[in-house]
C-alpha cells in the first residue's frame, strides 16, 4: 500500500495544481485511518514530498500533511512528533529559499506546539519549537490553534 500512498501523494501535490486537490487529500487521510496505510509510511512519504525543488509542491504537500495530522489521530502523531521527523521538517525550513513555504512550515510547527503542549509523549516537537524559536524563526499566528485540536 505504500506505492499507493505515493501515487496519491503524487496527485495531490502535483506541480499542476492550483490549488489543493480535496478529493485525493481526504481519499489520503481516509485511507490512514482506516489502516489501509501505515501511518509510518504515510508520514515518511509527506517528508520526502517536502523536499521536492517546486515550492507549489511543497505547498501542497503542507497543506496535506495539516489534514493528515489534524484528521488522523494519535498513530500520525506519534510518527510526526519523533525526532527525526521533526528534524527533516527543520531541515525544509532552514534550507527553502521560499517565504510562502517557510512560513507555512512555521505556521504548523506553532500549531502543533501549541495542540500538543500537555503531551510528554510528543516532546519532541515542544523541543524542535522552542529551538526554532530560538534560532531567529517566529511565528506568532498561535493564537486559537486549540479549536484547531479539538479532538485531541
């Protein structure tokens, strides 16, 4: 099923696009949950879409990765608030030359700091957000994100 995963990804980000693609996106998350895809392989397919040189490409895959996270429940958590992911999605943000990206980055970095602030388990996105901060990054668009998590 991860080739599957990939070739939605591919659809749903496709460098063509206007705009996002809510028929494969929701195909995606519905797909996920339903244990049709392993979380894992989903989240580490999000990444690697993150790293594509066309920045509507990474855009897309953004606003993906925002369903994927805010629809999916804890199995995505727990594979987006590892270190290692944490650190890939860093990497995006420190080495795009991009605004609109590296501010949706920030955006979503903010987000999940703030929904999964009384987490332990997801420490590593308290940490990744508290060293971007530190390095000169800001976002202060945090403001209500709670209502984004309800379900949390």
């Amino acid at each position: 099923m991860s080739s599957d995963i990939n070739l939605l990804l591919e659809k749903a980000t496709s460098p063509l696009l206007l705009d996002i693609d809510w028929d494969t996106t929701l195909h995606i998350v519905d797909l996920i949950r339903q244990g049709d895809v392993n979380p894992k392989a989903a989240v580490q397919s999000l990444v690697s879409r993150l790293k594509d040189s066309n920045p509507n490409v990474v855009l897309l895959a953004l606003q993906v990765f925002e369903s994927v996270v805010k629809n999916c429940g804890q199995s995505v958590h727990e594979q987006v608030a590892c270190r290692a992911v944490m650190e890939q999605i860093h990497d995006v943000l420190r080495t795009n030359p991009n605004d609109d990206v590296r501010k949706k980055i920030l955006l979503l970095l903010s987000t999940w700091v703030y929904a999964f602030r009384n987490e332990p388990k997801y420490r590593a996105v308290q940490v990744r957000g508290r060293n971007t901060w530190r390095n000169g990054h800001n976002d202060n668009n945090n403001s209500g994100n709670d209502s984004l998590f309800h379900q949390l």
